[in-house]
C-alpha cells in the first residue's frame, strides 16, 4: 500500500486499513525488512521504511548477498568467514569465496560516532554455490547475528538511443538558463558529484571546472586525506577494466583515473555527456554551456572500461565518496528495480552529511508509484523525470507523484569523449540539468540543507507539463532555473514561496509496535509537515493512497498558516 499526499503535505490523523503483512514474517514469498527512523544531527530524523525481498533473478547480481550483522563482527583471517559460530554453519554449504566490508572506514575510531546508520556492519559475502541470493536471505534472516540479508541489485546506466536532430541547446532557453545567470553563474566551491560510467575530465569544455582535491598530494602515492582513496585528485574509479566475470565475482580494480582509457575509450560516453549536462564550461568560446556554469565537477567511474561489461557498479559506495569528499549536489543517471534497506541508509547518510542525490527516473514509461525505480524512488532523492521539446513529459520517462520535478530530456546537445560533443535523449540527462540548477541554487544559499534545495527546485517548476488539476500529482512541473534562485532569495523578504514536505524528525508516527504497518487493523498515522522555504497561507492538503487499498479519514484538511521552518502535526 502506499500513502501519498496530493499538492501539499498535512500534519493530520488518519485511520487507515493496512495492506502489509506482519513485518517479521515471509508472506507471499517476500521477506520484509524494517528499518527504523533515525535521529540526526541537530534533532532531525528519518522516516520508517519497509523494503521486501522477492525472487527476481533478473534483478540482483548471482553469488552474493550484502548483511548487515547486529554488532561488528571480525572476519577469519582468510577472509571467507565470521569469527562467529552463530554464521559458520548458515554459511558453510555457500561455499563462501570472500568477504568484504565496504564501508569499513566507519569501524575507525575517528569515524564511529558518525555512523548514524550502522554501515559500518554492512558486509559483501561472495559465494560460489549455485544458490539464488532470495535464499540466501530467507536462510540468513533468522540467523541472531544478523539485522537482515537481501540481495545486491544490479544498477545501469539510463541508456536509450541517440537522435541528434538538432545542433543546439534547445533546453537551456526553455529552463531560463540565461535568466539565471543573471543572478548567479554558481560558484567553484560547490561541487557536483557525476557517478556514472567514467568522464573524460581531460575534454577541452570541462578540464576547467573539473574538481581538484584541496587535501591531497598528487602522485606521492600516499592517502593524504584519509579516505581509503590514494591520490584522488580527480575523484576515483571503483571498477576499473574488468570483465563481466570479473565483476559478477567483486574482483574490481580501483584506481585514480575516473577516465575511460584506450580502446574502448569512444564507446563510454555516457558519464562524458551526464558531466556536461550538469556543468560543462561556460563563457569560455568552446562548445557548450550548462546550467552550472562555474560549479566544479567531480568525475567518479562506477563501470568498467570494458563494453561487454554493461552495468554500473559499487554505486552506493560512489554516493558516500562523494559525500565525504564535501560534494553538495551528487547526480545518479542510472538504476533499476528493487529496494534496498543498505541503499536508503547510505543515501540517508549522505543527506546527513549535507549532499543532495539527484536521479534520473527511468526510460520505461511507467508510473513510478507502482513501478519503483531506485535511487529515484527513495526518500530525500530529487528524482527527475524527462520532458520533450514541445514542454510535454516524454513518452518514454518514467511518471507519478513519486517524481519530484521534470527537466528537459530530448536531444541535449553536451560533451563526449575526445573533445567532442553530441547530442542524448533519456532521463540520464535530465537529472543532470536539473542538477546543474540546484548547484546554483547551493551555490547561492550555502546555508541551506539538501531538502531545502529540494523544494526550491520542486517549488519553482512551472506548471506547464499539464491543464487538468487532477493530474497535476503526476506531472507536478518543469524546472525553471530564473525562478529557482530568483525566488526565496532571502525567506523573510521579496518574492517568497513556501516548500511543504514531511518534517526531518518523526515525520511519521504509526500507531503499532514497529512503527510501520504492520496488520489488518485501523492505525492511526500522524503526518508531521514542515515549511521548508516562504511562508504559506490558506493551506488545504488532500490525502489519498494511490492504490485504493487504504481508507484515509479524513481526506481533507485545511492547514492555515505555515510559517518559514514551521513544523505542525504535534
């Protein structure tokens, strides 16, 4: 069942006849896993999430599950197993190959007070069994040392084909690019992460705001910073030139050089072209502009250099890289099906740390509230779907209530490998021009949170991408660059505009022992909403659930006044 809120959010009481099952238990071949809301710096939490565990084997990458154990548990010096009885004999006939911690920075002392999440007790087990990862999961889920098991999902790039009809922008002027720079043309302290399949940060129109390490010594050979990463410099690359084999076994070969390198060098150009999108150099006589203008690029490889080895991996661990490198905006073309419990909680950390995940929706035409496409559909993602030349959403974008804001996605004209350029239709790139804008606007308000830029993005769309009010949910709006940072330039003066979104802490109380939906019965739901931006007057929410399998009283409420940072539903 999903719960959804039209237009705006409201803090009310609704009674509700719950479609999940008990959250302990495997129904209908699905494992559930809970996992609880978290509180934050300064006071602010998570929401409860519930993610289900199904047998899809088109979905996760075959002999290995990802773990999250309830302590740290040290591993056998031979790296395929837990010095722990408890696990030896649940893993003993996978016939474990390794194991691997991938965010084992947060076992340090200097780095585990600020594991709000646990990561740190996150493990890759890799095994050679011919046994489905779903298994897996259902064997490990009774295991006392373990939190819960689910498989790791395969991610890919936003790839739908190329049709350069026209030689030019288009897009730039239908967001009000110009407009906006008018205002601002960004800032090189603010940073955008490109997690894709690798850039050529060497190409002649984006050398220039590609991102430098401040913390780093190039080419000593040592880890100046700190962060796991040898002389990243330039950002990292977390697969290198493998095979697919190679990869279905974790074997990845890290390096320095987030740049597709010999052969295949002309055939990667989808993180070249994402890159440019988001903040290739502006003003400079060469190429294309962006909506970043100024903003800095950090360029970060999740695919191998190898065709024939299609997929984007380790993207999770990219995301919180890139968070801990200080970037502010970080773009995500790519992704797939399935939710994962370890994917929310690293992208709920990387909020914490102050970085926004903006990410394509997809390319199947479906509606993403019944299809969920991931990161998009997690929470605090800015998920942006495509729109066409004639402001219309395109029939291939993913849709729904679930996407945030809408952004040109036909035919943008940016960099490709060896100082070229070429034009790319998908939501692979209206993420990045829907990034490019909020880099501006962090550039323009550095004191605002990541869900603060959110809304102003949201908020200052134009409602050109629909007539009918009703469908207004699924089509909220088209990004305009003027207005996101023309509006709200300062909150207690000028042209202000309210943001209205589920408070940062118990935005969602539940009546049951979980905290979530877990049963048959009425529960009563508590919506705590929060003014993110302007201040708001006359504010009337509807509540409805998308599929109709929930009765929501009431349906309607009037808000009233919603001051700038105002919380209600106390």
């Amino acid at each position: 069942m999903l719960l959804v809120v039209a237009f705006l959010w409201i803090a009310t009481v609704v009674s509700l006849w719950a479609v999940l099952p008990p959250i302990h238990r495997v129904q209908d071949g699905r494992l559930p896993i809970f996992v609880a809301a978290r509180v934050l710096p300064n006071s602010v939490s998570t929401v409860p999430q519930v993610f289900w565990v199904t047998r899809n084997p088109q979905q996760y990458v075959p002999g290995v599950v990802l773990v999250k154990t309830r302590r740290v548990l040290a591993l056998e010096k031979s790296g395929r197993g837990f010095l722990s009885s408890a696990l030896a004999q649940t893993l003993e006939p996978l016939h474990v190959r390794h194991i691997r911690q991938p965010f084992r920075e947060y076992t340090t002392a200097s780095l585990q007070s600020q594991d709000l999440f646990g990561l740190g007790k996150v493990y890759e087990v890799w095994y050679a069994a011919p046994v489905d990862p779903y298994d897996v999961c259902r064997a490990l889920s009774d295991n006392p040392e373990i939190e819960y098991a689910e498989p790791m999902y395969r991610r890919y790039p936003l790839y739908t084909p190329n049709d350069p009809r026209f030689a030019q922008q288009w897009h730039l002027q239908r967001i009000a690019a110009p407009g906006a720079w008018d205002v601002t043309r960004g800032d090189t302290s603010v940073a955008i992460a490109v997690i894709d399949t690798g850039t050529d940060w060497e190409h002649e129109d984006l050398a220039a705001n590609v991102w430098r390490n401040p913390r780093e010594i190039p080419d000593n050979g040592r880890d100046d910073d700190g962060n796991g990463k040898v002389d990243d410099v330039r950002g990292w690359d977390f697969v290198g030139n493998v095979t697919l084999q190679q990869a279905l076994n974790g074997q990845f070969r890290e390096d320095n050089d987030p740049k597709v390198r010999g052969s295949t060098a002309g055939v990667s150009a989808h993180g070249t072209q994402t890159a440019g999108s988001a903040s290739a150099v502006t003003n400079n006589a060469v190429g294309v502009a962006s909506p970043g203008f100024h903003c800095r690029i950090i360029p970060i490889k999740c695919a191998s250099d190898n065709p024939q080895t299609p997929g984007v991996w380790r993207g999770y661990e990219a995301i919180l890289y890139a968070a801990r490198l200080g970037a502010k905006i970080i773009n995500t073309s790519w992704g797939g099906p399935g939710g994962s419990a370890t994917e929310y909680q690293v992208i709920q950390q990387a909020l914490a740390l102050g970085a926004l995940i903006v990410a394509g929706v997809g390319n199947s035409g479906v509606n993403m509230d019944y299809a969920p496409f991931y990161p998009a559909a997690y929470p605090g993602v800015l998920s942006v779907g495509g729109t066409t030349r004639s402001d219309q959403v395109a029939n291939w974008s993913n849709y729904g209530v679930s996407v945030q804001v809408y952004a040109p996605g036909e035919d943008i004209l940016s960099t490709t490998p060896n100082n070229t350029y070429g034009a790319a239709t998908g939501t692979s790139f209206s993420g990045p021009v829907a990034a490019g804008i909020a880099a501006l606007v962090a550039a323009l308000h550095p004191d605002w949170s990541p869900l603060q830029v959110l809304h102003q993005i949201r908020s200052t769309a134009d409602n050109v991408l629909t007539t009918n009010p009703s469908q207004r949910p699924l089509y909220y709006g088209r990004v305009n660059a003027q207005r996101a940072v023309s509006v709200n330039r300062r909150l207690d003066q000028g042209t202000r505009m309210p943001g209205i979104g589920l408070a940062e802490s118990n935005a969602i109380l539940i009546s049951s022992p979980t905290g979530a939906l877990s049963s048959y019965d009425p529960h009563t739901v508590i919506l705590r909403l929060k003014n993110y931006l302007g201040p708001a007057t006359n504010v009337t929410v509807q509540v409805q659930s998308i599929d109709g399998y929930a009765t929501v009283t009431p349906a309607t409420a009037a808000l009233g006044v919603l001051g700038s940072g105002e919380v209600k539903g106390d």
